[in-house]
C-alpha cells in the first residue's frame, strides 16, 4: 500500500473538485441530492421530462398555466393577470437551469465508484475484503455479522441525516462552508461534533475492553 | 449528452482524489474524529479555504452567484444524526463508492443503509415533520 497525500495535497486536490465542478456543471457540489435523486428515481425522471417540455415549449407552459389558473380561481383571476401579461414575456430568469435527469446523477455516483477503484489499483490499494478494517471490526466487537449490521446501521443514519439536513460532507462541508452559508457552517460543526463524539466513545469502549 | 460527460468527469475525479486522500479508509477517519491523527482534517480545512478564496474570487470577478442553502428545523438533528452514522461506518454518502472501488466489499450494506435511510426520510418528512426545506421536495 501506498502513503496517502500529504495534506497540503489532498487539500489542493479536493479543493480543485470542489471549484471544477461549480465551474464545469454549473451547480455547487453535493453528493447526498445525487443520492436522492436516484433514490427517487421515477419521480425525478418524470420531473424532469416536464422540466425539459416546458423549456422546449414555453408558449404551451404558459397555456397549461393559464387553463390551470382559470379552472382554480376563475375569469377575474385571469384578467388580473392580463394587466401583468408583458411581466411573462420576460426571459426566464438565470437561476433556471437545464433540468438533470437522475440518470446523470447516477453516472456521477458510479463515476465516483469507477475513478475510485482506478486510482486505488494504480496506486496498489486495491484489495478485496469483507471486512472494513481490522479497527472498524475491532471496535464494532467482532463477528462478520456485527461488522455488516454495524455499517447498515451507519449506512441508515448516514441517509436519514443527510437527507434532513438537506446536505452532507461535500454539500455543506465544502460547497457550502466555501460560500460561508451559515447554514451550511452550523450543519458541519454539527455533524463533525456528533461523528467526534461517537468516536470517542467507541475509542473508550475498545480501550476499557483491552483493545490497543 | 454534455451533461452527462461533465458528471462524469467530475465523478471520476472525484473518486480518484478522495481514494488518494484516504477518506475512504475507516483508520484514517478515526484517527481524525479522536484527534489523534489531523492529516484528515488539515486536507479538509484546506479544501474549503482554497475553494472559499477561489469563489470568492469568482464572486467578485465573475459575479458567480451566492447560493446558500436554507435554514429549516432538519438541519441541526439531521446533520447529528449523519455524524453519528458516519463515525460508525466510516462512510459520507460520496464515500462509500470510494470504499467499494477499493474492493471493500462490506461497504455494500452501507450502501444498502444509505439507500434505504434516504427513502425512509422522504416517508417520515411527508408523514410527521413536513417543515419547509425552502426547496421542492426536500
């Protein structure tokens, strides 16, 4: 096995994805809406197959609106918005982008997987286990079946919180932290402090067990 | 077509940076969360920096948009509770395809978790929280 990159590396390296994929997608960085993208596949690729129509077609969106907001709340609703109509002819705003269809998601997810599993064979780091590593089987206490129940756990943490805090390490680490949202601020002193708390306690645990 | 190449690339990177980092290895990541080892975190308060100068650059030059994400009630118990998870399994959600292109094959049932953890929420939000995230969907 090789060294890993020394900090100063890794932190201009990751930094370097962070930037480069604002620049090239044109979104912030977030790995956990790639997941719930996916996750909710169906939905999302309805959505943006309608997304994608509506661009194409403005005029008929426009329609369906108007049809929609004369059956909901009648001819005087309309009207009113006759007055506005020149406001609609506008072009759309910039903040409406190219609707992402959860198939790229998913290329993204799986190129994570692919560039991953290519460095880790160039730089000698592959190897195939069951396990996640001996101190991950240490501290979980054990058997095979400890070991996969323990990361299944993790694993449903790890997307119920994400999922709820509406970000994750990439969204609200990185992306968010280097915008300076403050939401995003609270959300890694939060996930950090918890992850450095459940830590310890494990570490505790091992050593008052005889661990090294 | 484009779109899907620039996902691609960028997940290709990605992967490759986060594998020669070692966030994917659960050694590593302990060491960092019991502070007896700060490669981890030093990596991790760099990544941000450099990106911060560069998008603030970028705001400044550029007028690159400023897109924060909302603050909702979730964002506090949610992200407790991903650390949580994370310090157990070793895994964020860009992670554990990192582990299993190392040939981490228990990395499975992390990502079994994940999945099902992410749907799950989507059910427990509609049912029993439903507070607004500011964005559609959740």
């Amino acid at each position: 096995m090789t060294e890993y990159w020394p900090w100063w590396l890794g932190g201009l390296g990751l930094g370097a994805v962070v930037v480069g994929f604002r620049l090239l997608v044109g979104r912030p960085l977030g790995v956990s809406g790639s997941w719930a993208k996916v996750a909710f596949w169906r939905r999302e690729a309805a959505a943006a197959r309608e997304a994608a129509a509506m661009a194409d077609n403005r005029a008929a969106a426009q329609d369906a609106f108007l049809a929609e907001t004369l059956a909901e709340f009648g001819e005087d609703a309309v009207a009113q918005l006759g007055m506005e109509a020149p406001a609609a002819e506008k072009p759309a705003p910039a903040a409406a982008r190219e609707a992402v269809p959860p198939a790229a998601h998913l290329v993204f997810l799986l190129s994570i997987f692919a560039g991953a599993l290519l460095m880790a064979v160039v730089a000698g780091d592959f190897s195939p286990r069951l396990e996640l590593s001996d101190l991950h089987t240490a501290l979980a206490a054990g058997s095979p079946w400890q070991v996969w129940f323990s990361l299944f756990m993790g694993g449903l943490m790890v997307g119920v919180g994400t999922q709820m805090a509406g970000g994750c390490t990439s969204g609200h680490g990185l992306s968010g932290c280097a915008m300076f949202a403050p939401t995003s601020l609270l959300a890694t002193a939060a996930f950090f402090a918890s992850a450095v708390a459940v830590s310890l306690v494990l570490e505790l645990l091992y050593r008052a067990g005889g661990g090294a | 077509m484009k779109q899907y190449l620039k996902y691609a690339a960028m997940g290709l990177a990605m992967g490759a940076v986060l594998q020669r980092i070692g966030f994917a290895d659960y050694d590593e990541v302990h060491r960092m969360f019991i502070f007896s080892d700060l490669r981890l975190l030093f990596t991790f308060v760099l990544a941000v920096a450099f990106s911060a100068t560069v998008f603030f650059a970028l705001r400044l030059l550029r007028g690159m948009a400023y897109e924060p994400k909302p603050y909702h009630p979730g964002v506090v118990p949610g992200s407790i509770t991903f650390g949580f998870g994370w310090a157990i399994c070793g895994a964020c959600p860009a992670i554990v395809f990192v582990q299993l292109g190392e040939g981490k094959i228990a990395a499975l049932a992390t990502l079994a978790g994940i999945l099902l953890g992410v749907r799950l929420y989507r059910v427990l939000h509609a049912r029993y929280l439903q507070w607004d995230t500011g964005s559609c969907g959740i």
